[in-house]
C-alpha cells in the first residue's frame, strides 16, 4: 500500500484552543488511524506511525488544518527521539508531551534540544511530582486536567508549577462549565480547552432572550418549503444587523457586484429559497458575536461534512443534512438545551431527533462527525463507507468551512 493511500485511513480532528479573551490560541490535532480500538495515545512510537504523521502534515498541509493559529501536536518518547522532527514547522507547531513519557536523561536532552532549536514545548494532562522538575523547566506550557487535580487543590498544584518555572503558561484541560473557566481564569490560567466552548451552559427557568427567538425563528422559516418569501423578507427585516448583512452578502455574490438592490424583498427574490436555505443560515449563525467563532467555524464544518455523507451514500435528504449539521450547535449558540433550542422551531420529527437523541439515518451521521472531533475511533461509521472515504470527505469539508467562514468575516 502506498504512503497516498495510508494518509486515507488517518483522520484529523480539530480542538479548538482559546486564550482568556475566548479568541482562538491554538488548535489540538488528533491524529487517528482506521483501527477499531480506541487509543488515548494518538501517535505510536514505531516507525510507521511517525512516517504517517509527517505524510498528513506534508499532504494535507497545516495551512489547512490551523490557518495561522498554533498547532498541538502529541509526542510519545519514540517520536521525540526521532532526528527527523526538525522537518515540522517551528513556527506554529507546539510539541505536546505526552504524561506517559517518563523524565528520562534521553527524553530530557531531546526536549531542551527541540527548544533550542525554536519549537515550544508543551506537557500533556500534566500532574505535579518533582521527578518532572527538569521538564518542567523547559516547558512553554503546561496543560493541567483540572477534573484530575481538583478545584480543592488547583491553586497548590499551580504554585508548584510556577515554584520551579515561574514563566510557564498554564491551559486547563476538560473545562466543561462556564463556573470552571471563571474559576481557572480568576487564578491566572492563560488558555482553555474542553467541553464547555462546544456544549451549552443549561438556562434552567429562563426564557431566551427576544433577539435569539428572532434567530430561532428566521432559521426555521428558510427551511420552510412553503414559506412565502415576503414574509421571509420581512422576517429578516425587522432586524437591522441581519438585513445590513443579508443585502451586503447578495452585493458580493458573483455576478451580483454592480446591481441596484432596493430593498430585502428584492434581495431574498434574488437569492431564491434554496441559496437562502444555507446562506441566511450562515450569516445568522455568524452574527452571534457573544460567542467564539469557532462554534459557527464547527456549525458549518458539521453541516458540509454530514451534506456529503448523504450525497455520497445516496440516501438522499442533502439538505436537511446540511440543516442538521449546522443545527448541531445551536444549543452552545443559544445558551440553551437542544430541546429547548428546538422548541419553537418547526423541524420534522426526525431532524429534531436526530439532533437531540443521535437517532435515525441523520443522527447517525451526526454522531460520525462527533466522534472525529473528539478521536473516538470506534464510533467513527456512516452505513456502507470505509474509514478512508469518510476522512476524505471530512478533510473536503475542513476546507470549504475554512475557505467559508474567511469569506463571511
């Protein structure tokens, strides 16, 4: 098998990264293999798995995985030891050691070696004892699973750190709520990754507010096929920011550039129902500035992703797909619970069940696109497609939502 046809079966998956003002830092890449086990450790130390990490960056380019952002990538000791990691990137990529590789005299040399040459130097899910003291002191930054140490013994394990190198940034690991990132914030903490910038903090007893109903409601009606489209130009309407959006999008779509365009009426007619259908989507979704843009950056990556699994498959529905994928987010959008999200919205019974339960044909390749964002080999199937077609597509749609996004901001 040739090395094009290996880099078929490794899947790349994004986790964002952010610093303390919720923009993007960085960027996690899991690197995955086709096998049906589920590793924790994404790199092997042999050989071959070294040659496939190196053929991704080479093929698919970091450019496209990262834009301009930093790059985490693991390091298990036999990647370390390599002589060939000078050949990635010093400028972007951080090298990511993993908590399974021991201080040794060896791993201690290649480690102040690799910093020397100008990469950064990172550990991994990184737990206090003072055997780690001489990579400690050659770490950049330290990523601590806050879920492991404790909030009770955070602050200790922090000073601990900050005792031997007191110039290191810290990232907490598993953020899952919106009370951990403030706490991990109020002691100092620099950057933030987990679950908490995907998932929604539940709004219990709460209505949503008026302009995120508008939202909701204006995201339902272009997926009405019997909307009447001046009640959809008057939707858009009666919201400012959407309809200064909306008019200056139809300006710039090809062949658009030099018309005269009189109202919002005249600008969804030109559009048509099905242009709208993704496109109002998308630029509703992108004015949700309260929150990081890489949500909307995951929304749209989800939505193209899961329309190419129904066009590939032929199981036909493309765009409820697509609506399903770009749906997916809404309840971190909306600050709500899926159901709650859902509620005043007039999706069919499978689109609505595909996303809160994973259930039917579309939540199934919903819980595909899941499962590549988070590594969990095991649960990464979409019906009769093998593990190289469902990466490819994957990588497909990793550059469309790239090169769409860029466009929309």
């Amino acid at each position: 098998m040739s090395n094009s046809q290996k880099l078929l079966d490794v899947f790349v998956g994004r986790q964002p990264i952010f610093n303390r003002d919720l923009t993007i830092y960085a960027y996690e890449l899991l690197f995955r293999g086709n096998d049906k086990s589920n590793q924790a450790i994404v790199l092997g130390g042999d050989s071959a798995t070294a040659q496939v990490v190196l053929n991704a960056f080479m093929e698919i380019g970091l450019t496209n995985l990262v834009g301009e952002h930093k790059a985490f990538l693991n390091f298990t000791e036999g990647f370390l030891l390599r002589e060939n990691i000078s050949l990635l990137p010093r400028n972007q990529l951080v090298i990511e050691v993993l908590e399974t590789v021991q201080p040794t005299p060896a791993v201690v040399s290649a480690v102040k070696y690799l910093r020397e040459q100008g990469y950064l130097i990172a550990l991994d899910d990184f737990f206090y004892t003072d055997e780690y003291k001489p990579l400690i002191a050659l770490a950049d930054i330290i990523k601590i699973d806050i879920l492991q140490v404790g909030a009770q013994n955070l602050a200790q394990h922090i000073r601990a750190i900050q005792a031997t190198n007191a110039s290191v940034r810290l990232l907490a690991e598993k953020v899952e709520t919106r009370e951990q990132f403030e706490y991990c914030k109020n002691l100092g903490m620099d950057f933030f990754q987990g679950y908490f910038f995907a998932k929604p903090q539940i709004v219990k007893g709460q209505r949503l507010p008026a302009n995120k109903v508008a939202i909701l409601n204006l995201l339902a009606s272009v997926y009405d096929e019997n909307i009447d489209m001046g009640i959809l130009a008057n939707i858009v309407g009666q919201d400012v920011g959407l309809s200064h959006k909306l008019l200056s999008f139809a300006r710039s779509y090809p062949g658009n550039e030099h018309i005269q365009i009189n109202s919002i009426k005249d600008a969804v007619l030109r559009f048509g129902l099905q242009k709208l259908q993704g496109w109002v989507s998308v630029l509703v979704l992108s004015g949700t500035d309260d929150k990081p843009h890489e949500l909307f950056n995951t929304a749209l990556l989800r939505a193209r992703f899961m329309e190419m699994l129904a066009e590939k498959t032929r199981v036909g529905m493309r765009d409820s797909f697509f609506m399903v994928g770009l749906f997916s987010c809404l309840d971190a959008l909306m600050d709500a619970s899926m159901a709650d999200a859902l509620q005043s919205m007039p999706l069919s019974a499978e689109a609505k069940s595909a996303l809160t339960d994973k259930a039917g044909v579309m939540g199934q390749a919903l819980a595909c696109v899941l499962a590549i964002e988070c590594g969990d080999v095991g649960h990464i199937a979409f019906l009769d497609l093998n593990a190289g077609e469902i990466s490819s597509l994957y990588m497909q749609a990793m550059t469309w939502a790239t090169a769409t996004s860029a466009n929309m901001h």
